[in-house]
C-alpha cells in the first residue's frame, strides 16, 4: 500500500516551530532551577541542556520532533532521527541513548506506517551509535516524530552558542534551503534532482562536523534548524555578546533555491523569522532580497555553524571537505559588539 504522509499535514518539519519572537515570549515565563551543575540551560537558547555528574563527565539532554517532511513514513523517520540526534553534536557531545517520541493517528494512517516511521529512526539512531530504549506513544493528528536524546561531554570540553570569539571565521557544513525546496515541491516546482538533495542532506548524521570541531578545540558551535541560518547567527551573536557578519554570497545554497525564491516560492516560516530578528540586525543597502529570504529560510536538519578562529579556518575547511562536507564554506566573521547583534551583506 502506498503511503503518502504529506497528505496529512499543512507544515512540516522544523517549519513548524512556534515562530521565535513568540517562543522568547513564553520563555520568559519559564523559571530557572538553580543548581551549580546544570551548565547549559536555556538561558541562551543552546541546542540542548547539559548537566555535570562528576568533574569528568556531564550529560546533554535534548528533544525534537515534528510533522512530516516527505511522503516516505521510512524516509522521515530517517530524517526526524538525524535532526533530533543533531543538538548533542552541536554541543561537542557523543549521543548515547534515546527514547521515541511518537504522535499517530491510529484511525488515519495504517500501522504499516507506524512501523516504517520507527525503523527509519532505529537505522539512523544506530548509524549514529544510539540505542532507542523506549518510548511514549499518543494517538494525535496529524502524525510527529523524534526523539529525546542523551549525550555525554566532558564538562570542560562543552560547545555552546556562547563561544563565538572577536576575530573568528564562521564556517558551515551544509548548503541551506530546505525549507524552500520542501514548499516547492508542494507546489510541483521542484526537480527530482533537487528533492532527493535535500533529503540526503536532512538524513545525514552532523558527527563528522562535530568530530572535526572537537578535534580543533572549537567553542562557538550550534546547528541551522528551525529558525534559519540568520535566526541561529543572530542567537549565538545575543548569547557570545558579539556582531556577527555574515556575507550571503558565499552561503552555499540548495540546487535551484534562488531561482524558487525569484519566483515567490518563499515559506511563511522565513517570514516569521526575518520579523523576529529584524530589529537586531542591519541589512546592506543593496542586499539581494533573493539571498535575504534564503538566510531566513527554517532548516529541517540543517547543517553546523562554527565559530573558528581564523588561523584555523583554512585548516577546518579541508578536513570538513575531506570527511564528505563538500559544501562547507566560510560565510562570515565575528565581530566586537556594535549597533547591531547581526548584519546581513553581499
């Protein structure tokens, strides 16, 4: 039987985040427990939480889930899994256990796809050397799929949004556009070329990036999900007290992205993030409207933005390209704080 998961859901994948301005708005409500070992909270808005055991060892928590990207149930288990796994990466971990966390309308959708949606998170979850120990299951409309995840990190050896230094190259290892391509092939835009592209770019596991960041000793990382590579830029500029510039021609874009945005095929989603980071951010005067609508664009199991310092830049470069991140490029540098946390240019 023929499944088609994208018959039941209106936004998927990280483009159905809650939009950021509203979601700093009910953080605000939220309070902080206080404990001297929690080191990573969300007062930054890092990618995950870490926690201190012993003075050797400390445990990333995350969670992430969400609505269909594609029509394969197989296929979006695979990318729900790589996404979810994608924030104890980013902060310099290595994910150890998981647990499902499945929403499936039972009286909609055969178990057949239940079943398909499980075992395309247990192969990427394996690929990445997690165990799935468990679950939770509700019966809800329309599906969601991912994973609460646990890592371990060296309480010293912790990458976090705040670690962006004056000086550093920002360097990130996958092209950007997922949002776009996925919108267009709703709407019968898009070429097979580029659809199967963004798939194997949202299948595919961030550990290569993280081990070459742990490698160089890196401390300013996080990943490009929901909220858009100038969204994500943007909170690591507020987190490290810093501007953050980024030059929008060497951002590496998706197969034929540009040419969609040319033609209106732009999701709500970057509309929401462009209104939550426009006043903190400076855009050139003769910016490609284009290339801006891209940098908003929500990724769904984006790729890694690096803080690196700039004598090291070239050297991380290779060794990214060397481990199969072909498309990684240094899009921008970090600056001493100025008038504006980012500033988006040609």
């Amino acid at each position: 039987m023929k499944i088609d998961l994208l018959q039941y859901v209106e936004n998927g994948g990280c483009s159905a985040k809650i939009p950021p301005k509203q979601l700093e708005e009910i953080l605000k409500y939220l309070p902080l427990p206080e404990d001297p070992n929690i080191l990573v909270n969300i007062d930054t808005h890092d990618d995950a939480g870490v926690y201190r055991v012993n003075d050797d060892l400390a445990l990333v928590f995350t969670t992430d889930f969400f609505p269909p990207v594609c029509s394969d149930p197989y296929e979006f288990g695979q990318i729900a899994a790589a996404n979810s796994i994608s924030d104890v990466y980013a902060m310099g971990g290595t994910p150890v256990v998981a647990l499902n966390i499945m929403m499936f309308p039972a009286s909609k959708l055969p178990l057949e796809a239940y079943a398909q949606i499980l075992k395309g998170g247990y192969d990427t979850a394996s690929e990445a050397g997690v165990r799935i120990i468990g679950g939770h299951t509700i019966d809800d409309y329309p599906p969601k799929y991912g994973l609460a995840v646990v890592g371990y990190v060296h309480p010293e050896k912790i990458i976090t949004n705040a670690g962006a230094k004056p000086g550093d190259s920002l360097i990130l290892t996958k092209p950007i556009g997922t949002g776009v391509i996925l919108a267009g092939q709703k709407l019968g835009m898009v070429s097979d070329n580029d659809l199967n592209q963004v798939k194997g770019l949202m299948k595919q596991l961030n550990s290569s990036g993280a081990e070459v960041m742990k490698k160089y000793n890196i401390k300013g990382a996080t990943d490009v999900t929901g909220f858009g590579l100038a969204g994500h830029a943007l909170k690591m500029a507020k987190a490290s007290n810093i501007s953050i510039i980024l030059i929008l021609k060497n951002v590496p874009l998706i197969g034929n992205t540009y040419m969609l945005i040319d033609e209106g095929c732009i999701p709500g989603a970057a509309f929401r993030n462009l209104d939550f980071a426009e006043s903190y951010s400076h855009f050139a005067t003769d910016l490609d409207y284009n290339l801006k609508m891209a940098a908003f664009d929500a990724q769904t199991s984006g790729g890694l933005l690096m803080s690196v310092p700039k004598l090291s830049a070239d050297s991380v470069i290779a060794e990214l390209h060397a481990a199969g991140l072909s498309a990684s490029s240094i899009i921008g540098e970090v600056k001493d704080q100025s008038d504006k946390f980012l500033y988006l240019d040609n």
